[in-house]
C-alpha cells in the first residue's frame, strides 16, 4: 500500500528565513503526483504546490518550492523569506492510481517573530 | 463561484442518531471526496465519487454511506451515531486532469 511519512512533527523558524519541511513516500506507480497542503488555524485546506512525477524540473510557486528526488522517494517543500501568515500544519500527500490522496500525518510550522 | 461548501460548520449528536452533512461545489469537478480528520492527524478517506451514480468506499467507509444523484452534490450519511466519529469531516471536489482537490471549509463533529 502506498504510505506518505513526515518525520517532522513540529518545526520552528525566524521570520524572514528558510525553512525546509520533508516527506518521504512509498509507491510502486511510474506516474503519479505530490502535493503540499497548508492548513491554518481556521482549519481550511489550501494547497501549496503540486509536483507531477514525469516532470523533473521541480514545481515553485512563489516562495514556495519543492525539492523532488524521484529515486529516493523524497518531496520536501522550502519556504522562503517566511512570513507570520505562513505559520500552519502542512501536510504531504500523494495521488495513488484511483485518483485517491494518501496524506502525511503532517508538520507544525512555527514562525518566530 | 461558491467552490466546495459544507453544513453544518457544527454538529453535536447524541449516541445512535442519525445525520447527513451536506457538500456542494460549482466548479462542475467529476470527482468528490469525503475524509475525516483526528485530532493531531493527517486526512482519511471515507468515501469518494468519480461522477453522479458512481461511488467507492475508501479507507475508513465503516458507519458512513454515501450517495451521488447529481454532479454537484455529494452528501454523506452517519448512522447510528458513535464517539469513534467524532471528528472534523472535510469534503473535496477535483479534475481528473489537474488531480488537485478543492476542500470546504469542514464540519466539526462530536458525538456524546
């Protein structure tokens, strides 16, 4: 069965700096897709990038970016220049082949003011 | 273009009743999605729908049933209300072509 792993369950950092969120993935499909979902205190699920599997240029979307390593089966999502706003639990997910997401338990994202 | 919406935000049920949380979305997506998320814990799926009078049980479909009579409306059904439900249920809705899913805001549900 295809598992989604987040081996952080908390993580803190300075405004202003970099931070780097990991998640590790298992599955036997030759194409699929990954995403990063954000999902903030008012508990609404926002998604943050997504990564199709056949692509290796690495997806951005504005401070947000994704480092792919398809052979190790790794997805981490960085946050650049991280702004208060960005403080939420970010959870990784995996699209199997029935269109079904496998997620991650999720990270806590701290930001220090 | 309201998206994905749900009601109720809140709910509490006493132990053996019955409810249907309701979701809609605008957006003309073929596939939606209901999941329900623990405290501490990341989203599992109950039940999904690849499009009207088609619906598959996902990982967690025990106590829930589902139907799917038009594009936009996906309700989901609690029967014999437990504690073991407790929890938030999300509902989604998403493209086959994009294979990203669009979440409602979710309902909040205990069971005492």
């Amino acid at each position: 069965a295809q598992t989604v792993t987040q081996s952080q369950p908390e993580m803190s950092v300075q405004e202003a700096e970099t931070v780097t969120l990991s998640c590790t993935y298992d599955t036997s499909e030759s194409d699929y897709y990954l995403f990063w979902y954000k999902q903030p205190p008012s508990r609404q699920m926002i998604l943050v990038i997504r990564q199709e599997a056949y692509k290796q240029q690495n997806a951005t979307e504005n401070r947000f970016s994704v480092n792919f390593q398809k052979a190790a089966k790794s997805f981490s999502l960085k946050i650049s220049d991280s702004q208060l706003g960005d403080a939420a639990m970010y959870f990784c997910a995996a699209m199997d082949s029935n269109y079904q997401l496998i997620w991650g338990a999720g990270t806590k994202l701290i930001i220090k003011p | 273009n309201a998206g994905v919406t749900q009601t109720p935000k809140f709910r509490i049920l006493k132990i053996g009743q019955s409810m249907t949380l309701q979701c809609t979305q605008d957006m003309n997506h073929n596939y939606m999605y209901w999941y329900r998320q623990d405290p501490g814990m990341g989203l599992k799926l109950i039940y999904y729908s690849v499009g009207a009078g088609i619906t598959d049980k996902g990982e967690v479909p025990n106590g829930y049933n589902v139907s799917r009579s038009t594009t936009e409306d996906f309700p989901l059904r609690l029967e014999l209300a437990a504690p073991s439900q407790t929890s938030v249920y999300f509902c989604a809705s998403g493209y086959t072509s994009t294979y990203e899913q669009y979440f409602g805001p979710g309902t909040r549900l205990t069971v005492t």
